[in-house]
C-alpha cells in the first residue's frame, strides 16, 4: 500500500523557485558575456580566458563536493542549508562586479594596449572567487529542494516550477539586456561603429542590475522557505568529525551507485558540449548570422513560452512514461536543434544574412531547441532527488548535499573545460581576430567558427546518450525504496563514521 503524505504549500514552492533567478542571472552573465567581453571588448587571448576559467575548476574540486557535504552534516537553528543560502550572496554580488570592473591600468585605457598577464590574473582570481560563493549558494538551495518532499510526482512539480519561474525570469533578463542596455551601436575611440555589447563601456548599468537582482532574488528565496526548516531532516547527532580522508571516502563512495555513476557521466559529457555552445553564442549571433542587439533580444523573448511549455509537460510525461525517457527524448532534441540551423548554413539549405526569413526561422528553432532542455532538466534534476532516496535505503543517511554537489561539479567542470578548449580553438583553429566588426570578417575564419559551432558541438553533445540509457532506477522501483523508507526510517546500512568503508549493498525489498 502507497503510503500519502502531505503536500508542499504553494506559496514554499513559489518560495523555493525564484531563488534559481539568482544562479541564472549570474551565469547568464558569465557563461554568455565573459568571452566577448575579454576578448573583443578588453582585448585579452582567448585561450587566457579559457585558461582563467580552467583554474577556477582545480577549485571547484574541492568547494563542491565540500560544501556538500558540509551542508549534510551542518547543525543550526536554522536547519542544514539555510546559513549558505544566506551567507552567499553578498561576496557572490561582489566577485560578479568586480569580473566585469577591470581597472584601466590593466586594460590600457582608451589608446594602450592591454596588459595581458595581469587582465589573465584579474579574471583568473575574481573567477574563482565567483565560482566558489556561487557553489555556496547552488548546492545548498538544490539539496533543499530535494528535501522539500520525497513524493516523486510532487518533487517532479517543486522542480518544474523551479526551472519556469528561474528559467523565464533568466529570459526577461536577457530581453532586457540586449533591447535596452545594449540596443543600438556604439562608436569607439578608433572611431569604428560596432554594436554596444562590443563596447567595453556599456557594461557596468548592465552588471550592477544583476548584481542587484542576485541580492534580492536569493534573500528573498531564503527567507521564503525558512519556515518549513523544523520539516526538514537532520544530520546525525553522534557523526563523526570530517577529515580529507573521510571527505574523499563519502565522495568515492556514493559513485559506488551505478544509477548515479551513469547519471553523471552522461551530464559531463553533455555539459562539455552545452559549455562550447555557450562560449561560442555570442561570437556566432554576432559574426556568423550577423544580427543586431535588437533582433537578438528576441530570443530571450521566446524562451519564455519554451521553457513553460518544456517544464511544465516534463512532469505529466515523466508520470506516464518514466522519468529517463523523457530525459533521453529532452536531451536527444537539444543537442540536434540546437545546431541544426549552422549545419544547414554550412550546407548551403539556410538563408541569407540580412533575409527576412532568417530571425523567424533562428526563432522557431530556438522555441523547439529550448523546450526539449527544460524538459530534460526537469527530469534530471527530479532524478538526482529519487536517487537520494536510493542512498537513504543503502547507506542510512540521507546526502542531498554531497549528490546535489557532484552535479554542480560536473557542471562547472565540464563548462570550464569547454571555455578553455573552445578558447585555445579560437585563437589557433578559428584564428578569431581581435577588433572584429560584423559582415568583415575573413569567410574561411566564419566557417571555421561554423564548423565548430556545428558539427562538432552536435557529435559531442549526442555521446553521451549511451551513458544516460544506463539508468535503472524506475518508479515502481522509487515507488518500493520510499513505502520502505516511511515505514522503518532507520532502515539501511549505516556507516560508522565518515571515514569508514561505506556499505553498499541494498536490503531486500521484493525482485523486480
């Protein structure tokens, strides 16, 4: 017999959701202005970009899984995740400020050249230092929401309305950007016209209204879900201290899981793909289609039906055909759409830059391209939640945190990864010059971004199918582990303490 339990209050959900806008307007700033930002706009190599953004992931090695595991084990009136979700934000607001505020002296100002190494080491620490509160914040804010409710359709819901209030609020940041802040064109001191994302003196209203919004949406979010924290489970009280030895056991341990283990495979191999698209955007709306700010804002425009239509049939698809086809169907459309327009380019089948029909049809792709993502992260994010449940039933403690940081690892990992090959592929396969201005740069060095942006991304993007098909954790299956968990909360192997051998093997519950 299923077991009822009690729903989550609207207004918690609501709560929970708009602290994702604060994660989204800080990525939406990073992952899609940093590259043209240093590069065209300041003047610095991209593969020392891609450098400067690799190092930030040797920290990341150790932030994620750490305040993961820290926000498992963390003992306060105000529950486990709480104390991150409001330590986070100011140093967060601040290292995103200080990014996009490079002094002149590094810069050279209007007429000098700029200083290299020391633009390299500016970015390289303020990086970092964003990528770490950011940590700070994500682990804990997505730990919570698996905690939330272990009801697995309402889970599917909390996280669907996570992505649509985040993801729709991320598209009207992104209208706003590109159909005000940098709607129309700028003239340079070279007295060249370029559009106004290229000038590095458009920047700062942009950069301190995502600052602001940062603050309030994450404050806002804390403060909305504090209430339920006497709801919420708690570490043991008798555990033992954390040491790097017990720390990297518990980490090694829960990859002893295989339905995680594919799980997160499958996303790195994914994200490597999604983070050479996101490094590349900006440089082919710009260069390859050659579209103005005020048509690309149109983009941010149409997310916002695709991403509430794709998460809001994720969770109605996933209760009737499961959670990892979705998944699979989610990702699958993605990784097509999205570079089947430069594809087609590159076959000749697409129109013209400057033809009427070329935004309508860019548009349209974008819509479907889109839906199938927030579909796919909505299953993703609902199954690292079921598998949560899994490692309560194995091991006896429940690991939000730790499996909610490995997530965000691979993810910054991967994106790092991507920015610093798709770096050094700029500079030497692309050969992308500095100081480019749109409809004059050389046809071999357009097709070769195409080729990049196309075809490659698309084939690495589709590798990791494979390892997405290996999950096997299904709902039935989900379905037994909680009626289980309800019934003997104490069930499963307990570990001793952090530093002991964990113990994997599962207690009976019936033969699939």
């Amino acid at each position: 017999m299923e077991i009822v339990r009690e729903r989550l209050p609207f207004r918690i959900k609501i709560a929970y959701g708009i602290g994702e806008l604060g994660e989204l307007v800080f990525l939406g700033m990073f992952n899609t202005f940093i590259v043209i930002f240093y590069n065209q706009a300041i003047g610095l190599s991209n593969s020392l970009i891609g450098t400067a953004i690799m190092l930030a992931m040797i920290g990341d090695a150790i932030s994620d899984p750490l305040v993961g595991m820290l926000s498992d084990r963390w003992r306060s009136r105000l529950g486990r995740r709480h104390p991150f979700l409001f330590a986070a934000p100011i140093p967060l607001a601040i290292s995103l400020f200080f990014i996009f505020s490079p002094p002149e002296l590094l810069t050279g100002g209007a007429a000098g050249e700029p200083n290299q190494m020391g633009l390299f080491a500016w970015l390289a620490v303020w990086t970092i230092s964003a990528r770490l509160f950011v940590t700070l914040y994500t682990i804990p804010h997505h730990a919570l929401g698996a905690e939330l409710t272990k009801d697995p359709h309402e889970r599917s819901q909390l996280f669907s309305l996570n992505a649509i209030i985040g993801h729709v609020s991320g598209a009207l940041f992104s209208l706003t950007v590109w159909g005000f802040f940098f709607a129309g064109e700028s003239v340079l001191a070279d007295g060249s016209v370029v559009p106004k994302h290229l000038d590095p003196l458009a920047y700062p209203p942009v950069v301190l209204t995502a600052c602001g919004i940062v603050l309030v949406m994450i404050y806002l979010s804390s403060l909305g879900t504090l209430g339920r924290v006497p709801f919420l489970s708690s570490p043991p009280e008798n555990q033992a201290r954390m040491s790097f030895l017990g720390f990297y056991r518990e980490l090694i341990g829960i990859f002893v899981n295989p339905n995680y283990k594919f799980l997160m495979i499958g996303f790195f191999v994914l994200a490597i793909s999604v983070g050479l698209s996101e490094t590349l955007t900006v440089f082919v709306v710009t260069y390859f289609w050659e579209l103005k700010p005020e048509q690309i804002k149109w983009f941010g425009l149409v997310l916002i039906p695709a991403i509430i239509i794709g998460a809001s049939v994720s969770p109605a698809l996933m209760r009737k055909f499961d959670r990892k086809p979705v998944l699979i169907a989610g990702l699958t459309g993605v990784v097509v759409l999205a570079q089947l327009p430069v594809c087609l380019r590159l076959l000749g089948l697409m129109p013209v830059n400057g033809s009427e029909l070329l935004l309508p049809i860019l548009l349209v792709n974008a819509l479907l391209s889109t839906m199938c993502a927030a579909a796919g992260a909505v299953a993703m994010m609902s199954m690292l939640g079921d598998i949560t449940d899994e490692n309560e039933l194995l091991i006896g403690r429940r690991q939000e945190g730790l499996i909610y940081s490995a997530r965000a690892f691979f993810a910054k990992a991967s994106n790092s990864f991507a920015h610093f090959v798709g770096g050094i592929m700029m500079d030497l396969y692309v050969v992308f010059p500095f100081d480019a201005v749109p409809g004059e740069v050389d046809s071999d060095v357009i097709w070769r971004l195409g080729l990049l942006d196309g075809p490659v991304i698309c084939i690495a993007g589709l590798c990791a199918l494979p390892f997405y098909a290996r999950y096997r954790l299904t709902r039935a299956r989900h379905r037994e582990i909680l009626n289980e968990l309800e019934r003997n909360p104490k069930h499963g192997k307990k570990t001793e303490d952090a530093g002991t051998k964990i113990d994997l093997t599962p207690v009976p519950i019936s033969e699939h």
